[in-house]
C-alpha cells in the first residue's frame, strides 16, 4: 500500500468508538491479534462511559459472541437475566391492564435476552480493547478519500490514516455516509424513548414488562440489584418510556412530584413504591436504512447502516450481528491473504446483512404503527391476535427464538459462540 510522505498507516480504522464499532476492534484483535492494527477514532472516548442512561437487553446470540470474545464473564457480573415477560394493551384510564400475552424467558435452556446498562457494557469494552492493543485516538474523523488500494482518513486534530479499510460505526447520523454519497431511507415517528433507571421496593424476579399504550409502548426492564456500601440491596428497573415527542419537554420540566406521579399511572403498584435513580433522558425516535451497508474502502456499522424503533429491543443486536459478520469476513479474507477493504469481501457484508436488517425494519416498524394505536377496531385485532399467540407455544418458541437472534439465517460463527 502506498501512501504519502507524513501519513500513518493501518490495516484498519473504525470511525466511531460506541458499542457496535468497540465490539468490532475487539471482534479483529482477538481474532488476528498483532497480525492486525486496528485503529479507533473517537472525540468521545474520553467521555464517562456512564453518562448513557440506557440499559440494554443484549440477545442470547449477543451473549454468546461476547462469551467467544472473553467478555461475558465479568458482563455477567453485572447482568440481569430476564426470566419471563408480560405484554398488556390497555389505555391510560383504565382501571385494569389485562395480560394477553406471556412468555418464559429460556431458549435452549438459556435466557433469550440479559439486561445490562450502557455504562456497563462501554467501560468494559473500552478496558478489553485497550488490553488487546486496539490503538485508541480520542479525536474525530473528519473525511476520507479513496486512493486506489487505500482510504486516507483525515482525522479532525489534524493528520492523515491511511487504511485498507475505513468502518463506520459513527451513528445514525453518521457523516462518512453522507460523503460517501450513501442515501438513507428514514421517517421520524413523531415519538420519543424516555429511559430512566427506577427503583422499586419489591424483587421483579427478572420479569420484563411492555404495557403498549396508545403514545407508544412502556417497557419495564429488570436490572441487576444493586448492592450498597451499608449491606442494603436495592431493587432497580430500566423504562423505555414512549411518549409524543411534543409532549416530552413539558413531561421532563414537570415538578419532580408529577413527573412521578406520571411515572406511576404507567408502572403501576406491583413492585411496590419507586424513585427515579436517573434523571431521565430522552431520545427522540426515526427509522433509517442505508441504500447500501458499503462504498469504496467503506463498510458501515450498527446505527450508521440502519436504525430502528426500539419497540423490540434489537437495534444495538442488529449492530452486534454487523459487527460478527464483518469481523468473521474480514478474517476469513486476512487469513486468505486477500484485501480486507476489496470490492469482493465488502460485496459479501453487504449480501450477508441486507436480507436480515431489511426485515427485522420492517418488523418493527409495523409493530410500533399497530401497537402505537388506539383505534377501538385496531385494538379489538390486536388483542385477539395476541390471545391467540398466548394458547399456540409452538409459535411463542419462534417468537423467543427470534428475539434471542438465534434463528436467522446463516449466523456468523461468533453468535454461535465459536471462536474466529
Ligand atoms: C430509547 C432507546 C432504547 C434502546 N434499547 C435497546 C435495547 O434494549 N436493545 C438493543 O439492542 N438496542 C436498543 N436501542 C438501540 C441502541 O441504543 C443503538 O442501536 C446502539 O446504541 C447503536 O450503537 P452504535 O455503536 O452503532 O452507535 P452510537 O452509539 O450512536 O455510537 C456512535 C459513535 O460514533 C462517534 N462519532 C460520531 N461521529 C464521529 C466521527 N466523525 N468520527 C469519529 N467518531 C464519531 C460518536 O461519538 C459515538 O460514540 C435503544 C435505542 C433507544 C433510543
């Protein structure tokens, strides 16, 4: 590879250090370990990893690839199974929510999905990349080009990467799509996602919650309990709270007291008294897909290739399944001595991706519109399709299975917990 007098190489740079571009360094490094340099860029890696508010429920499929990676045991420390889930339809005023529908948490005698919070998560991917010797640069990317068998990768502090392969794993808003000249297909939902973590005074015993309510769903989420310095345990949930986007200012500057008492009409009194143990953030909610997952010397990563509603919990896993295709393809080519920036590797991430992204869209696309509704004849279909589901466990299996990612298509080695 040639490249300009004063300018760095390396194999490969990820542009953007969240949790689909820090897992896909890992993924490289403990595949190829220093017959690989990988380099991270990042204004935010300095950032305390703790300031993301959102826990996430990280798929039996995701586990598995962090257990091939040598991560799972201590995430594990800290992750919740969830054990069973509960999905009621009701509106606000109503005086009961009923259940229409149940699951058990197993698949294959495993937990489908773990709870786990975003700080958790980050700070111990940072500590394993760092480990593994990904070389981590606090500093943005600010453009690429393409120079025949290289991308030079103009970094924002100044000076210049040239690589066989630049990811991007920078977001749903990701700018190496746009000057790649990439097209997103997106629609805002017109809805926000409030997530806080709450404690409650009563064990959830790892059950997960989803009230879909006419605004957008509720979920309720089990964390892991916290244990504090003088011996007390404190029982601790996360919210996905959906709301109309315009009336989530309003909501946040309320008075902390009717702020929570807001929270109470939709967590309901089963878990005893709560209290916000965060301040809640709010997110507001779109859907994208990119025209195509790959430029020139270009592969894009998690929510920079699509974005989805988090009505299911799978957007971070739809990166996670990103970031074990291509790692798994980048490999197999290094190890065949080819380019792992070719037309021909970057060809089979876009086949191996596109069939899986495009459906689980729209899936959930289609669930937020039927269920973020409150038409009485829609809700009158709905429920009855839900009882249904609830009397056939044939279909309830596929339905976890789905959830737990293990029934998709030609999974990647790593999500069935095998070793690159
Ligand atoms: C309310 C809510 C709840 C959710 N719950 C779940 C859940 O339960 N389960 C699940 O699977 N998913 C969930 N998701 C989805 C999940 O949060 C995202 O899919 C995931 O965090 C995306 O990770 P990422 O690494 O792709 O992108 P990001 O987290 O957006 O990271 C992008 C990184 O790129 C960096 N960056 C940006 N520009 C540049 C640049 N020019 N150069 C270098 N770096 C750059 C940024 O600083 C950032 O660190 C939820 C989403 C929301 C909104």
């Amino acid at each position: 590879m040639a490249a300009a007098a004063g300018t760095e190489r390396a194999r490969i740079v990820i542009a953007g250090g969240g949790l689909a571009g820090l897992s896909l360094a890992l993924a490289l490094k403990r595949a190829l370990g220093d017959g690989l340099d990988v380099v991270m860029c990042d204004p935010a890696l300095t950032r305390d990893p703790h300031g993301d508010r959102r826990s996430f429920a990280i798929a039996a499929a995701a586990r598995r690839m962090f257990e091939a990676l040598g991560l799972w045991d201590k995430v594990a420390d800290k992750a919740q199974p969830i054990l069973d889930m509960v999905i009621t339809d009701s509106s606000l005023q109503d005086p009961v929510r009923p259940t229409y529908l149940t699951f058990e948490g197993t698949v294959e005698g495993e937990p489908f999905a773990h709870m786990v919070t975003s700080g958790d998560l980050m700070a111990l991917l940072l500590d394993a990349c760092r480990d593994s010797g990904v070389d981590l640069r606090p500093d943005g990317v600010k453009g690429f080009s393409v120079q025949g068998a290289h991308a030079d990768v103009v970094l924002a502090a100044g000076g210049t990467i040239s690589a066989a392969l630049l990811v991007a794993a920078d977001g749903a808003r990701s700018r190496l799509r746009e000057q790649a000249g990439i097209g997103w297909i997106t629609w805002p939902y017109r809805q926000s996602g409030i997530v806080a973590t709450i404690s409650h005074e009563r064990d959830h015993e790892g059950r997960a919650v989803e009230h879909f309510l006419p605004a957008g769903p509720f979920a309720i989420l089990p964390l892991k309990d916290e244990v504090l310095a003088d011996g007390t345990v404190r029982h601790r949930s996360s919210i996905v709270w959906t709301e109309r986007s315009e009336n989530v200012p309003a909501l946040l500057e309320s008075h902390p007291e009717d702020l929570l008492s807001e929270l109470e009409k939709r967590f309901g009194l089963q878990l005893g008294g709560i209290t916000f143990e965060t301040r809640p953030q709010a997110y507001p909610l779109a859907f994208g897909v990119a025209r195509s997952f790959v430029g020139e010397r270009l592969a894009l990563l998690g929510d920079a290739a699509h974005l989805i509603h988090p009505i299911a919990g799978q957007g971070l896993n739809l990166g996670l399944h990103d970031v074990a295709a291509l790692a798994e393809i980048v490999t197999d080519a290094m190890r065949l001595g080819m380019d792992p920036g070719g037309a021909d590797v970057l060809r089979q991430y876009e086949r191996a991706r596109r069939a899986d992204i495009t459906a689980m869209g729209i899936v959930t696309d289609g669930l937020n519109r039927l269920f973020s509704n409150d038409m009485l004849p829609v809700r009158l279909i709905r429920d009855l399709g839900l009882g249904l589901v609830d009397r056939m466990p044939g279909l309830k299996r596929f339905f976890i299975s789905e959830a737990a990612g293990m029934r998709r298509s030609d999974v990647p080695r790593l999500l069935k917990g095998e070793a690159l």
